[in-house]
C-alpha cells in the first residue's frame, strides 16, 4: 500500500524567508502528485496538480516538483507571508488518493 | 470553479442517533468520496462513488454507509452514532473515474457524538 510521509510536521518562518516542504511516497506508479492548503478548521483547496509526466508545476509564488524515480516531492513557497500560515498537505494518486498527515506552517511577521 | 458543498459545518449528535452527512457538487463530476480526518492520522477514505447508485468501500468503512441517488449528491450515513466517530469529515470530488483529475475538497463537517 502507497505510504506518503511529510517531514518535518511542523515548521516556523521569519516572514520574506523562501521555504521548501518535502513530501516522500513508496510506490513510484502514481498518476499524479497534488498538494493542498488547510486553514484550520476548514476543507482542503488545491494548490497544485502535477501529472505523473511532468517535473513541476507553477502558481505565483509556489513552485512544486516532481521526482517519481526517487519519490519525493517539494513545495517551494517564495517570500513567505504571514497569510500563507496553514497545513500543507500532499496527495498522490493510485488507484485511490493517499494523503500525508502534513506540515504545518507558521510565519512569522 | 468546482464547488463543493456540505450541509453543517458543524453537528452534535448524541450517541446511537442516526446521522445524515450531505454533500453536492455543482460541476458534473463522476467521483465523489467520503473522508475522515483526525488528528495524527490525517485522511482516511470511508466511502466513495464513480456513478449513481455505485458504491465502493474506502480504509475504513465500519460503521458507514453512503447513497448516491442523484450525480450531484453523495450522502454519508452513520446508522447508529458512536463517540469515536467524533471527527472531521470531508466530501471531495473528481471529474472522472481516471484519477488523473484534481480532486475538490468541500468545506468540512466538524461532527461530535456526545
């Protein structure tokens, strides 16, 4: 069964700083990569989707890519704002979705 | 834009009730599921469904049920509510059965059974 670990659980930041989020899964046969945003409290929006094709994907200040030889995952998050405090979560796709338990993000203004 | 939407975003219920959790997508989409989430042991697929009237177990089932009677619509049904189903549930959604689509979250249901 598809694992997806993401290391660290929960990390702080000066804001302005650039920040990567890591995401590692077992079984490389995937269909595509995505990564969420969770307010507390709230549902998941999708940040990012990475088919299994590609190497990274773009929008605005976030940056994800994609290496399924290795099985790893980033999120790359550029001049961190105190808004983008939320949990980050990470999703790969088999034959069902399997998920992280996410890391959660504090900037700190 | 997909939208997703889930009839409480918060509910107590007492325990052996039967509960109703409603979820309905506005964009024609053939997946629909049924997660839970829980502190350390993230989400975890109860339920979901590529058609009307199909259903297909998740990780963790016991205790469930779902109906899917229309597209749009996917209820999750907790026949005799317990005290450890005390948790977050989330509805999401995916264009079609290939899995290659992104998946739509709505905005959760906080359910506690006292």
């Amino acid at each position: 069964k598809q694992e997806v670990t993401q290391i660290p659980a929960a990390l702080s930041v000066p804001e302005g700083e650039n920040l990567v989020l890591n995401c590692s899964f077992t079984d490389s046969a995937i269909y595509n990569l995505q990564w969420f945003r969770q307010d507390p409290g709230k549902g998941l929006t999708s940040l990012l989707l990475i088919q299994s094709s590609q190497r990274e994907q773009t929008s605005g200040r976030l940056n994800a890519s994609l290496d399924k030889s290795s099985g790893r995952s980033t999120l790359y998050i550029a001049a961190s704002q105190p808004g983008d405090s939320a949990t980050y979560l990470c999703a790969c796709t088999g034959n069902q979705f399997y998920f992280g338990t996410g890391t959660s993000l504090t900037v700190i203004p | 834009d997909v939208k997703v939407t889930q009839s409480s975003r918060y509910l107590v219920k007492r325990t052996g009730e039967k509960v109703f959790l409603e979820c309905v997508q506005d964009m024609d989409h053939e997946n629909m599921f049924w997660y839970r989430q829980d502190p350390g042991l993230g989400l975890r697929l109860i339920y979901f469904s590529y058609d009307v009237k199909m259903k297909e177990k998740g990780d963790i089932p016991e205790g469930y049920s779902v109906s899917r009677e229309k597209k749009e619509r996917f209820s999750l049904i907790l026949e005799s509510a317990s005290t450890n189903q005390t948790s977050m549930y989330l509805c999401a959604s995916t264009k079609t059965r290939v899995l290659s689509y992104e998946q739509y979250f709505g905005p959760g249901t906080r359910l506690t059974v006292t």
